[in-house]
C-alpha cells in the first residue's frame, strides 16, 4: 500500500474571508460555511482544498501558533490566457486583497501574478503566453 496525495490544507484567520478569497478563483464551498470549523473543496483531479480554523488546529494541538516570516508554499491558479490573469489579478486586488507582484510576462513564458489571500499566503495566477510552453497534461 502507499500513501495516495489527497489533501491540500490551510489554516485560516477567517474563514469568511478565506472563503470569499477562494470563491472568486472558482472553487465551490458549502452554502453558509462561514461559521464552519472545517470547510472542503472539490479541485480538478480529484483532491481537495481544505480549510480549518485556528481554533479547529488548537482543538487538537493545544501549542499550535501561526508561523511567522515569509511563507514557503503557494498555490497555483491557471487562467484561461494572459488577459484573465490580469482580470483575476485586478479583481482580487480591487476587493482589498494584497498584491504581491503585479502581472508581468515572465521568462520562462507566463504571464504571472502573485496576490496574498487573507492570511498572507501566495496565490499565483499565471497563463501561457502565445508561443510559451506547453501545458503540462
């Protein structure tokens, strides 16, 4: 037997907030989850996003702290063409959401952004440019 990926997990300061952030990149949430401790969405493939509470995480490791300093992971969005990045980008920063790095088209042939959702994790939105790389299958 070995262990199947499954699970990307957050912690979140609000989960309304964090619900609202991930809803306008398209993921699905339960109706009224806002007052939820544990909320999931479905992502393609099959896995799932998860988000929990501080005091979810404190229910069951009473040291918990939130980390300090810079963050290690992101996640990723693909947009539908270099355009959308922008749109996304703007929207999100024009909801008051912190942007990271404006859009721009980047070397490796992406037209990329990065906004912070609402505990300071980065989300990059990216889109192949015309005659970037191809998407990987």
């Amino acid at each position: 037997m070995t262990p199947r990926f499954d699970v990307i997990g957050l912690v979140v300061s609000d989960m309304a907030a964090s619900l609202a952030f991930y809803r306008r990149l398209g993921l699905v949430f339960p109706e009224g989850a806002e007052n939820e401790p544990h909320v999931e969405a479905g992502l393609p493939g099959g896995l799932r996003l998860a988000l929990d509470t501080e005091d979810t995480v404190r229910s069951f490791h009473a040291g918990w702290q939130p980390p300090s300093g810079g963050g290690r992971a992101s996640l990723a969005f693909r947009c539908e063409d270099p355009a959308e990045v922008d749109s996304v980008y703007g929207e999100l920063v024009g909801a008051g959401h912190h942007g990271e790095l404006e859009p721009w088209d980047a070397f490796w042939g992406m037209r990329y952004a990065v906004v912070h959702d609402p505990d300071g994790n980065g989300v990059d939105l990216f889109a192949p440019l015309p005659g970037g790389p191809a998407p990987a299958q």
